[in-house]
C-alpha cells in the first residue's frame, strides 16, 4: 500500500438541510464517506497579486461620462471678426448607433380610441357574418335526417321526429361561439406577396439622397474624364515656343442634353460667384421654327448631365445672372415675355413672369442686363426688344413693374401723317451695353447697323449715333479695363473697335463670314475672341498683332454648324462657344493666347487696371490723330 500522505488543510462547507438528513438517518459525518466528506481545496491562480487586509477595503471610485471617445478636441473654425482661427470649445458628443422612424399611437389618444372602435365593428361583423346560416345550408341539414330514415324504414315515430325538430330550432337559435383568432408576430412575420427578390429601397423619399448622389455621381464623372481635367489643369502647348505670333485652342469638355437637341444656344452666361459654373439658353433664331425654350445650368465637374434645367414655352434668346444674387437668373423669350428664375427653389416654374397686362414686348427680347438696386433697394434690370422698346423692370413684391426707359427712333424717318402728325419708324433694338463706370450711359445695336449712345435720363433723344454697320449689329460691348473703348460686330463680317468719342472706328475687322458674337478677354484690355457662322474661333491680340487675329481655329467638325456665342471664363484660361445644335464646348487658351508682359532683370513686372490702360492707349493714339473728334 501507499504510504498515507500527510491530511492538508481543507475548507469544508456543509449545508444546514444535508447535515440535518445526517443526524436523521443516524449517520455521523465521517463514517464511511471520507472522500465525501473531504471538500475540494482552494486553487489560487500563480500570478495572484497578496493583498493585506488594508488593500483589500480600499475603495476605488470609477466615473462613467457620456462623452465620446472619437469625437475630436481640436476642431477650429476661421473668425471673420478677428481674422484668425478659434478653437470650438463645445463638441458633439452624441453618437447616434441606430433610428427607427416608429408609428405607435397611445390607447388614450383619440386616434387610439377611433382604431380600438374600427377593430370592434369590424370583428362585430366577422362574428355576425359566421352565425348567420344560409337557407341552402338548413334544407341540406333538414334533408340529411330524412334521408337516414327512409333507408331505415322509417322507424322513428312522431315524437321523436318532433323532439329532433326542436333540438334543431334552439340550436339555431343559440349564437355559435366564433372561433378565437390568432395574432401573427410582429416582430418576426411576413407575408407570402413580400416574399420577394427584389431589393426594397433603402429610402422613402428619393429627394433625401439627392445631394449624396450628386457628389458621387461628380466623383465617377472626375475618374470617366481624368485625362481632360488633367489637361484643363496642366497641359500647355509646348509648340507655342516656336511660334510668336500664333496660338491655338484644345478642346476640353463637349457639354449637351436630349431636351436642347435641335435647339440653337442662343445665349451664354458664366456665374459671377461660382467661377464653375454657367448657363445656356437654348430656343431657335429661324423665326418659321419656334417651339420651346430651355435654361440648363452646367458646371464642369459635372460634363455630361446639367446641374439645373428649366423648360419653357418659348424659345430663350437671352439671359444673365445677377452680380450679388448668382442664384437669380434673368431670361428674355422669343415671345416677347421676360421671366426670372431662382435656383434656390425646387419647382422649375419662374419666380416672376411678364404677361400682356404687365407691359411685355411685342417682339423678341434679344438682350438682358441686371442693374444697380434702386432707391427702394428693389431688384432691376433692363431688357431690349425689336419692338424698339428698351424697358426697366423692377420686382416689387411678387411682381415685375415696367417703365419704358426709350423708344427707338429710326433717325431721317420722320413722314407726315393725316391732320399733321409726325411719324416716326421705330428702330428694332438687337443688343445693349451698360458702361462699366457711368451708371446711366449704355450703348444699343439695331438692326438697321446704327450704335446709340443713350442716357437713362433722357428718353426723347440719344446721345450720339455711330452709323456702324451695313446689317444688323449683333452684339455691342464696353472694353473691362479702357473706358472710351468698346467694340460691335454684325451679320456684315465685321469686327469693329471705337473710341464713343470718335464717329469712326479705330479698328475694322473683316472675318469672311457672318460674326454672331464677340467678348473681351477677362486678363487683357487688348485679347478678345469672335465666332463666325463658318464655325471657326477667332482670337485676337491686339498688343501682338493689330492686323490681324493670332488664332483662326474651327471648332466644330460639320461644315452645316453655326457658331453662335462665345464666352470667356473669369478665372481659368478656357473660353465655351455654342452653336446652332445646342452643343457647348470648352477650349482651353495656349501660353501664345494670353502672354502677359515679360519680367526683366532687377525690375518687377507692372500689372493692373492702369498698365491695361496704357497698353491699349498706346495702341490708340497710333489712330487718334487722323481721326475727327466730336
């Protein structure tokens, strides 16, 4: 045998209910039940810290806080007021883990009662529905019974036959319990129609996600057209070096939609504040063909869908955006109506609108300009029409408010009518220029080829009168730095440059086609460009070559294509043209297009509106001496 191993220190724990059965039954612990009555010994784990008895009754005060662990601590925001960063002292510590939109109703309220008083009519009907027995029913149950006995003879006597009549009757008689009806579960229960394949939406209301899908669907279009960003933002003509007096336009983005198709874009427009962004209008210049109009908006981190479209019921031949308002847009109509539309609100309709009652024209609007605020501080802007009228709307309220500012005169027209009466054929305004500095000095295109220069002030006559074309004068606008300077162009091929103090022009520009617009580069007071019915860009330089344009690129591919406007960007060296199919497409500007004054040794290069002015006076004076002044 093994030799008895020394007893070890045990802890015996015995329940008063098994020591009781113990003492009953007569057995004492320990006879007979060693291995029972020896308890299992305390294991401690190795790494047991050995506290006294001091630390063991030290208490250790834990502190729960709501705060959020990964909220940040060092958020900033810029103080305008103190032109410097400020940290946030408070911070969202809320982290919402799950929402669930629910539709409980309290039993107390009163849509609670009306449900609870629906659901007792309708099981009262169910219970009546089940009681009610059919008369088909009763005859079958009748005719049951009679049929057993006529099999067996007819043994049944009359009593009986009248004591089943009547066991019968109460039968019917007594209401029949309805059957009690089962709850479905509500939190683990569905129906055999949505048991289906097709993923449900994740959302309602598709409005909620809009502008989430906007942002992604802008990031997939910046990855589908990498290599044109990568070109509008890098690339540069490196042949330029060899060429000093030419340049040349790279075609960027080609912007279209399926509403505008067939239509001609009639008017282009950059956004003052968002340098991105730009609208079209779209209607049609063959007055046989007039059908709708319509307004899109793009923006070039989004090429091949608008970020605003507006649909109209006549052609748009005109628009412009408002200087400290972007999201206002002015529109003048083939029919002869004005409308503004405000991009802050959701409906596509126009926040203000002509009518006959209102003083519409009667023509088309060709052109429209936003102007100051008046004395009331209410929004204005001024419209031209081919009815000779040139009209000041004003939104006062929630309407536009018309005052005919001049009315076009031909001059050398004048007949004698019946009794003596002076007539006068009216001039058809086609284009109009504010002056850049003189608030009430514009100049206005006609159709007969004549430029006026006109006061807001004086409505009976004009200030001077420019015989400048031999058709109609397309466009007419004010150089951005030089303030005597402005230029036309016309359906006669020509470009013109003048000084409003001189009846001749400086400059003549003959371009072999029908010029539909011309615009003054942002960054020079010499760069301008111009398109042509041949569906060629022309750019000019005057500080580089007066004679003639330093580029003559065609842009679209189809001989049967019309250019019709051309806008330069405020910020980026790119220009958009627009033609007769409703495309728009974005060019960039070679280093040849936009030389700017080139740095000398121990000097700083001069810039500003002042060296603007001196380069396009020096240019001037070489032609003012022969010219006749007024």
């Amino acid at each position: 045998m093994a030799p008895k191993q020394p007893p070890r220190k045990q802890s015996i724990t015995v329940s008063r209910g098994a020591r009781k059965r113990d003492e009953d039954s007569g057995t004492e612990v320990g006879e007979g039940t060693d291995e029972w009555a020896q308890s299992k010994a305390t294991v401690r784990p190795p790494d047991q810290l050995e506290l006294t008895d001091a630390e063991l009754k030290e208490e250790f005060t834990r502190i729960l806080t709501a705060n959020n662990p990964h909220a940040p601590q060092n958020i900033v925001r810029y103080s305008f007021k103190e032109g410097t960063y400020k940290l946030i002292g408070f911070v969202n510590q809320l982290a919402v883990h799950y929402s669930q939109g629910g539709n409980l109703i309290p039993k107390d309220s009163d849509e609670g009662r009306r449900q609870h008083y629906r659901d007792e009519l309708v099981a009262g009907s169910q219970e009546s529905a089940k009681v009610t027995v059919s008369e088909t029913e009763l005859l079958e149950e009748e005719e049951g019974p009679k049929e057993a006995e006529a099999e067996t003879g007819s043994q049944t006597d009359v009593p009986a036959a009248e004591a089943a009549e009547k066991v019968t009757e109460e039968e019917l008689i007594t209401p029949k319990q309805p059957k009690e009806r089962k709850l479905t579960n509500q939190f683990n229960f569905s129906e055999r129609a949505s048991q289906t394949f097709n993923n449900p939406l994740r959302s309602d209301d598709i409005t909620k996600v809009t502008q989430a899908a906007k942002i992604v669907e802008r990031m997939v279009n910046q990855n589908t057209y990498d290599d044109i960003a990568q070109d509008f933002k890098y690339y540069e003509d490196a042949a330029d070096e060899y060429r000093d007096q030419e340049g040349t336009l790279l075609p960027l983005w080609k912007f279209q939609n399926d509403k505008a198709k067939r239509l001609a874009v009639t008017a282009l427009c950059w956004n003052p504040k968002y340098k991105d962004l730009f609208a079209v209008g779209h209607g049609s210049y063959d007055f046989m063909k007039q059908s709708r109009g319509v307004l899109l908006l793009y923006s070039m981190k989004n090429p091949s869908f608008p970020e605003y479209i507006f649909s109209s019921d006549s052609g748009i031949m005109c628009l412009d955006i408002h200087v400290d308002h972007p999201y206002l847009v002015a529109v003048g109509h083939y029919d002869g109506n004005v409308a503004i539309y405000n991009l802050k609100k959701p409906h596509f309709q126009p926040a203000f609108r002509s009518s006959a009652k209102s003083g519409k024209h009667t023509d088309p609007v060709w052109q429209v300009k936003w102007q100051k605020d008046d004395m009331d501080n209410n929004l204005n802007f001024f419209s031209v029409s081919s009815d000779g009228r040139i009209v000041s709307w004003t939104l006062v309220k929630s309407e536009l408010v018309h005052t005919d500012v001049i009315k076009l005169k031909v001059e050398g027209s004048t007949m004698e009518g019946l009794e003596g009466l002076q007539l006068h054929t009216v001039g058809c305004g086609t284009a109009f220029d504010f002056h850049k500095e003189i608030d009430y000095m514009f100049l206005v295109g006609t159709e007969e080829g004549k430029i006026y220069k006109c006061s807001k002030s004086y409505s009976s006559q004009f200030l001077d009168t420019y015989d400048a074309h031999n058709m109609a004068v397309d466009a007419v606008s004010w150089n951005p730095y030089h303030t005597k300077v402005f230029m036309s162009c016309s359906s006669d091929w020509t470009v013109k440059i003048w000084d409003h103090t001189i009846k001749t022009p400086m400059f003549i520009y003959d371009l072999n086609s029908a010029v539909g617009d011309v615009a003054w580069a942002p960054y020079s007071s010499t760069v301008f460009a111009a398109v042509t019915t041949d569906g060629k860009t022309h750019v000019f330089d005057l500080s580089i070559n007066k004679y003639e344009a330093i580029c003559n690129q065609p842009v679209v591919a189809k001989k049967k294509n019309k250019i019709t406007h051309v806008q330069f960007n405020p910020i980026h060296p790119i220009i958009i043209v627009g033609d007769d199919r409703g495309h728009v497409i974005c060019l960039k500007l070679s280093p040849n297009l936009r030389k700017m004054p080139k740095e000398k040794k121990g000097q700083e290069v001069q810039k500003g509106p002042a060296v603007e002015i001196a380069k396009l006076d020096k240019l001037l004076n070489l032609v003012r001496e022969v010219k006749p002044k007024i």
